[in-house]
C-alpha cells in the first residue's frame, strides 16, 4: 500500500462543542488552500483530492 498524506486533528472532546468544532472547521479550508497551491492550470496535480472528513471516536466515562 502506498504511504499517503493527511492533514488531521488529535484531541478529546465533545465534536458537537468548541474547541473539537474550531479545529473541524478550520480543516476544509486548510486543504483548499493545499489543493489550490499545488493547483496547475488545466488539471489539478496527482494527489491533491480533497476527501470527505473521517474521525476515530472513542467513548470515555468517568465512573
């Protein structure tokens, strides 16, 4: 398998509530701008597809 790039996140929180959605949002934007340099005129280089968001949760409880 091919090594890949990712631009993420890591952190705990509620995804629902700041800071989790700050750092969401500023995701989308982020990769455009990637995409948008590394852009040549008539077609957009290998690699530089913006893909949909995936996220690894986990369930933490205090008990």
């Amino acid at each position: 398998m091919p090594k890949l790039k990712f631009v993420c996140i890591s952190g705990a929180g509620n995804p629902d509530k700041a800071p989790v959605v700050d750092h969401i949002q500023a995701l989308y934007p982020l990769s455009s701008g990637i995409k948008m340099i590394a852009k040549k005129p008539g077609s957009p280089p290998r690699g530089t597809t913006t893909h949909h968001l995936s996220a690894v949760g986990n369930l933490e409880t205090n008990r």
